[in-house]
C-alpha cells in the first residue's frame, strides 16, 4: 500500500462528507495524473454519494426526481466518472482510470442510480452473490453479457 490513498467516510459520517469524499480521491487521483503518473480510482459505491446528495437536496427543498433523487443525480456521476482520462504527450501522458463498484439489491440493476452508473460507464462485469455463496470462486455472472468491463455490480 506504499502507493494508495484511502478517502473514506462512513455510514455514520455527516452527508456532507459523503458527498464530497469521491470528488476529493478525484482531485487527488487528478494530481498525480498531471505530474505524468498512471492512476486508478475506485468508487465504492457511487449510489452511497447519491443517497447523501438525495439527502442534502431534501433538507434544502429541492424538487426530488424519481425515487426522490434530485433531477441532477446523473449529472453528478457523470461528472465524477468522466473526470477519468488519458492525456496526451503535450500534457505528460499521465492517465486516471475510474472504476465504480454499485451493490445493487437483489441483483436489481434496473434501479435508477445502477442505470444512471451504467449509462455513463462503457460496460460492466456482474458479480454474483448466489456463486459465491455456493462456493464458486468464478464470481462473474453467466446470465448477463461477458464482452464488457469497467463497472463492477455487486449483488447482495
């Protein structure tokens, strides 16, 4: 862990502070990236940030969307997420690459900010509770399409 920095708040932490943590390991990821260093960023979990901004967007009175989301939501994602890139020789060929990990409920990935992640992402692999808990180290699920990456799902 001689190379990793770990922003973290918890679920006890302010909704402030959880709204803010992914867009402080972007800034940081981003530093390194323009001093010509190759980084990795992984959201854990970009629906946790949702549910904290749902939150500060209520208490401000803000009109809720669906599922009470503030109608921006997918503009925060995309936001974050596309902050992630390679840059060129002029600008020191430094890179970020995002890696948002969404838990879905029951392996729903048709709720709202599970799509909104996935929209944005350029593809996904699904995880899957019932293999691991059978004892099949092979996680990956076999019902759902194998040719993509990125987004990890993760059914709980």
């Amino acid at each position: 862990m001689e190379y990793t920095i770990v922003v973290a708040e918890t679920a006890d932490s302010p909704a402030t502070l959880q709204y803010l943590a992914p867009y402080t390991g972007a800034a940081l990821a981003e530093y390194f990236m323009y001093r010509k260093q190759h980084t990795l960023i992984i959201y854990d979990d970009p629906s946790k940030q949702a549910q904290a901004y749902r939150q500060m967007s209520l208490l401000l009175r803000r009109p809720p969307g669906r599922e009470a989301y503030p109608g921006d939501v997918f503009y925060l994602h995309s936001r974050l997420l596309e902050r992630a890139a390679k840059l060129s020789s002029s600008l020191g060929e430094g890179s970020m690459t995002a890696l948002p990990i969404v838990e879905t409920q029951s392996g729903d990935v048709s709720a709202y900010i599970p799509t909104n992640v996935i929209s944005i992402t350029d593809g996904q692999i699904f995880l899957s509770a019932d293999l691991f808990n059978a004892g099949i180290s092979d996680l990956t699920s076999r019902t759902r399409p194998s040719n993509i990456r990125f987004c990890l799902s993760h059914f709980s």
